[in-house]
C-alpha cells in the first residue's frame, strides 16, 4: 500500500495595515457601547411628545445600532441584544430642565432571516443632564433572545419609548415609520445537533492506468452500511464505480477499477448520492495515458504548473473619520482592498484573518476590542472557489475571520475582499491621533 495522500500545506502570508482615528474637541453624549457592535443605521421616525407638552407629533430621524454578545452562536444559545439610540429623533418637549438620571428608555429589536420577531429591550434610568428644549442624548437598551435556528439572524432597530420621571411621569413613544428598519447587525448561527462526518479513505496509490484496480480503505462510515466506492472528475462523478459493507466497526477495505481518464478523485458515500453529510472528502487520483501514438502520428503533451496563495493590498494606511472630544462614538473608514489570488489547483481553501492591537495615542489608548468590521468579498468570473465574507463584527487583539473559501475538489481562483471600519471612541478620550496596526494573515 503506498502512502496516505496529504492536502497540499497551506502557505501562510501576513501584512500590516496601520489605522488612524484622530478625536477632536466638542461637548458631550454617550458612545456606543463594547462588544460586536453593528453598523450605525438612519431610520424614520414618528414620536408623540406627552399631551401635556401641547406639541404635534415629531416626524424625525433616528440613528440607531444593534450590537450583541455573540455573532456566531448554536442553536439553543441565549443571545444578549444592545439597542442603543446614538440619535433621538426627538428631544426635551417642554422649557424645563430635566436633571441627570430621570430617563428609563425601552424598546424593541425586530429579526428578519432565518428566524423572526421582537426582542424586548430596556435600559437602566441613567442619563445626563438635559437642557429644557434640549436634545435627548444617546441611550442603550439591552434585552436577550434564544436562537432556535441555524442560518443568518438580520437585527433591525425597532420601536423606543423614553420615560422620564421627574415631577411628573411622561412617556415620548417613537416609531418606526416604514417598518423594518435598516439591518444594524446580522448573526450566523449553527445547528450544534448537526453530527460530525468522520468518514474517510485512503488510496493503495495515487495514479495508475486505464482499468487499473485502487485499493480503497475506509473508515468512520455506518456499522452495516452498504458504500458506495466512485470516480469523480471534477464536482461529477464518473461511470467508475463499486460497493462494499462497512463493518461493526464502521471501516472498509475494497477496490474500485478506474477506466475513465477524466478522473481527478475517489470518494466514497452512503446513499443513492455523495453528500458532504455522508461521504468521504474526496481523494486525489490520476489515471496515465497510456493511449499509443498511431504510426505517422506525434503525441503531444503540456503542463499545467501548480502557483501559489497569495495576497496584495491597495495601501497600508487608513485614516478613519474624527469624532468629538465629550461626544465620542464611531470612528469609520474602509480596509484598502485586498485581492486573493489562489492558483494552487489542489482540494485547499483558504482563510483571511485580522486582529488589531490597541490603539495608542497622546497619554491613552483605545483598546483593541473597540474595532469592528462589516467584511466583503467578491468572486472573480469563471474562479473554482466561492468567497464567503467573515461575520460583522469585533476585530479585536484576538483577530477575526475577514473572508473564506471551502475545501473542494479543485480550488482557486482570484477574489477581491473589503470591509467597513468602525472604531467605538469613549466619549471622553483625550484629543489627539491614535494609531493600531491591524495585522491580515493569509492560510
């Protein structure tokens, strides 16, 4: 038996990108807070002031966001929710000063995508002082859900009421006016119920000729199941094929005679049809040409030559946008572009990750964790592979999934990958340029 066939080693590449923020002076409202922060969405919205006010109905926008505890969670996991109003469309009603923790906000988070509905939010009676006739300042409103499926969660702001008390008990209700609201923040969750495919094979020997017999071993396959041994060339499989019964203890050992010369790969399945949930990852092979050359005839042969993994990027600085002194909130800017080439022409994808460090400046810093990303990526035409853009949210020291592309058969293939920057400056972080280096890693 010749030796097990190996997936081609992945070339690891890294580079550095430095982002800038730069915080200038101004006055004061609360930044959003930590965690996997979404994007900042505008939305309209209808507020009734109190009757007391005696004022018509406030027709305004609202800035919202929606960050969570989890962007990537199992099914049957509780998911903690934060809805925080960076801008009020509505403000004080009346001329009289409302003093500091007087405001108890609540409200709802609506979900779209694999699973729907309204999560209940409320938030603690905390606010800064408000001026009469004033701007209500941001608030956050937190409130969890149970995730009952696997797929996409998409996040929208929902409806928000902003209860004072202070002399008397007053209610200011905003609605959304064209429900939904834009899509904060988006979630990928997993069936953890999924089982785990061990099955797998190995090859007595990687090529032979036309008719040549292959051993085929397997194992992590059904006690009792009948396998099906097949050719594949490509993503199809070829007329090749062979069964046998795995035993009590889920393994196997057969062969399968190879004819069509088209063949790339073995694989082996339960079932009427290969399936990633009941087959084996595929195993390469090669069959010769053995076919002679005619008299008066030349054979004539070419090489596809393997290349290589790599990746380049359109700069290495990104300065994000200012944000004021006492204010604070999200500093946003874009990644410079980064293009994927993959021409290994092995079964390997590939993973693009990044992590930032702390972001230092004139006696301080912001750490690390207050960045986050909205990544994306497109395929090239005629590409092998698909590229999958990384989940929305925090970048962080411990790094993060910017894109991706699957195992497969043959991969490769050229992909262009970006992604929004947002940085969550404490409203009060003393004036000056900050810089973080975020450092993108190519396996």
């Amino acid at each position: 038996m010749g030796p097990t066939l190996r997936r081609p080693r992945r070339r690891r590449w890294a580079s550095l990108l430095a982002v800038t923020v730069v915080a200038v002076t101004a006055g004061g409202a609360l930044a959003c807070p930590a965690g996997a922060a979404g994007t900042n969405v505008d939305y309209a919205t209808h507020c009734i002031p109190p009757a007391i006010a005696g004022l018509p109905p406030i027709d305004g926008t609202t800035t919202g966001n929606i960050s969570v505890d989890k962007t990537s969670p199992k099914v049957g996991d509780t998911v903690t929710v934060t809805y925080t109003v960076v801008t009020p469309a509505a403000s004080n009603p009346t001329e009289l000063a409302l003093p500091a923790d007087i405001m108890t906000p609540t409200g709802k988070v609506t979900l779209s995508g694999v699973q729907t509905g309204d999560v209940t939010v409320a938030g603690p009676k905390k606010n800064d002082p408000v001026p009469g006739k004033g701007a209500f300042p941001s608030f956050s409103m937190t409130g969890t859900f149970k995730v009952t499926k696997s797929g996409d969660i998409k996040l929208s702001p929902g409806d928000y009421n902003i209860h004072t008390s202070y002399i008397m008990e007053l209610d200011t209700p905003c609605t959304v006016t064209d429900p939904p609201a834009p899509v904060s923040q988006t979630i990928t969750a997993t069936d953890d119920t999924t089982p785990v495919n061990n099955r797998a094979i190995t090859l007595g020997s990687a090529s032979g000729n036309p008719g040549a017999s292959v051993t085929v071993k397997g194992s992590g396959f059904t006690p009792g199941a009948t396998v099906t041994l097949a050719g594949r060339a490509g993503d199809k499989q070829t007329g090749d094929t062979a069964t046998v019964t795995a035993g009590s203890d889920g393994s196997f050992n057969g062969a399968l005679v190879v004819n069509d010369k088209t063949t790339t790969a073995i694989v082996a399945y339960e079932g009427a049809s290969w399936t990633t949930q009941k087959g084996s990852p595929p195993a390469s092979y090669v069959v010769n040409d053995t076919t002679p050359v005619p008299d008066g005839s030349q054979k004539l042969t070419t090489t596809v030559k393997a290349g290589t993994l790599s990746m380049s990027q359109a700069g290495d600085a990104v300065s994000l946008s200012a944000v004021e002194f006492g204010k604070g909130g999200a500093s946003t800017g874009s990644l410079n572009k980064v293009t994927v080439k993959d021409f290994r022409g092995g079964p390997a994808g590939w993973s693009l990750t990044g992590k930032v460090t702390d972001f230092t400046g004139p006696g301080a810093k912001i750490d690390a964790g207050k960045l986050s990303w909205t990544p994306a990526c497109a395929t090239k035409a005629g590409s092998l592979s698909t590229c999958k853009a990384g989940s929305a949210g925090t970048v962080g020291g411990s790094g993060a999934t910017l894109a991706s592309t699957p195992d497969g058969t043959l991969t490769g293939g050229e992909f262009t990958v970006d992604a929004g920057l947002s940085l969550d400056v404490p409203a009060f972080t003393p004036p000056g340029s900050y810089s973080g280096v975020l450092t993108l890693t190519l396996t």
